[in-house]
C-alpha cells in the first residue's frame, strides 16, 4: 500500500493544525455562550411568568380576602345594630309595666271593689279593654276611687271609662280601658328633644 506522501513543509502543516484548533475552540466557544445565554434568557422568561403568576394569584387572594373582610364588616355592623336595638328593647320592656302584671292590679282593684269582670280585649296600640258589672252606685263609686288612688296611677297609665250604661234591674255595666305600653318605639331621652333650626 501507499503511504500518504505529504507534500507541504512541517511549518506549513503546524500552523494549518493550529489554525483549524483555533477555529474549532472558537466555534464550541461560541456554541457554548450562545448556550449559556439562551439558559440565562430562558431563565429570566420562566422567572417572569412566576411572578407574573404569583402576581394574579396575589391579586384573586386579595381581592378574596377584601370580600371576606367587607361581608364580615356588613355582618358586624348588622350584629351590633341588632344587639343595641335589643338592649333598647329590653331597656324599654323592663322600665314599663309588664302585661300580667298590670292585668293582675286592674284585678285585684275589681275585686276588692266587688265588681265582675265580663270580658277582656288587648288591643294591638297596648290598650287594654275590661268590660264589667258593678251591682250598684257603690260597687262603682269604691271601684272609681280605686283607680283614681295614686298608688294605682303610679303603675298604670290613661285610665279611662269608655262607658257606662244602666239597664233597669241590671247591674251597671262599664267599660274601662288603660295602657299597658306606649305606643309606638322606644324613644331615648336625648332623642325627645328636636333640635332647632
């Protein structure tokens, strides 16, 4: 077989080996930092999108969370504006007279007068109606003095007799009616007052 005949001086194939080195280390060189770069560049991307992730993640929790907080404010302020309109309430039930109560005076002051009750109607303004019989003046004249007594006045308020009426060999029959609450809503006493303009 032939052997390669290399015709070209050594110096001559030195520097053709060294320049086709040189051109092959700048090449990886190159591929190299080109790859570098786009990992770099990659990078950067991918990090951009978490924290652009991140950010509308953030936002739909904060926006979530605001809801939240603004529900459980409208529920507060609703809790408190019940809870005081039931204190108000209680104050104001437990200042006035309650019903039975009132209802058991009325009775008491009938029958230590010795008049019968016939009849009884609770009307929703809280006025209480007592229909009744008284068998003579003086039933009636002890039952007026009763209820004109102060100590009467004092836990019951606006008595009135609607009616009197006398039908020949019956007893009188009377009407009476007196509040048991006042009407309409509590009014505090800072309230009464209108301010002026």
């Amino acid at each position: 077989m032939a052997q390669d005949i290399d015709l070209m001086p050594p110096e001559a194939s030195k520097k053709e080996k060294t320049a086709g080195s040189v051109n092959r280390t700048v090449n990886v060189t190159a591929i190299v930092s080109l790859l570098v770069v786009a990992a770099i560049l990659l990078g950067l991307f991918g990090y951009q999108l978490f924290l652009a992730s991140s950010a509308v993640r953030i936002d739909s929790q904060t926006k979530d969370a605001e809801e939240q907080i603004l529900d459980q404010a409208s529920k507060e302020i609703t809790h408190r504006a019940l809870v005081s309109k039931l204190d108000d309430t209680a104050n104001f039930l437990n200042s006035r007279l309650l019903f039975a109560e009132s209802y058991k005076i009325v009775l008491d002051v009938l029958k230590k007068s010795g008049a019968v009750v016939t009849g009884g109607e609770l009307n929703n303004d809280g006025t209480f109606t007592i229909i009744g019989d008284a068998k003579s003046t003086k039933v009636f004249r002890s039952l007026v003095n009763a209820f004109n007594d102060e100590k009467f006045t004092e836990d019951l308020e606006n008595i009135k007799l609607v009616s009197l009426t006398k039908i020949p060999e019956e007893p009188y029959k009377f009407m009476i009616e007196y509040k048991v609450l006042k009407r309409g809503l509590f009014v505090r006493p800072a309230e009464k007052e209108e301010p002026n303009n």
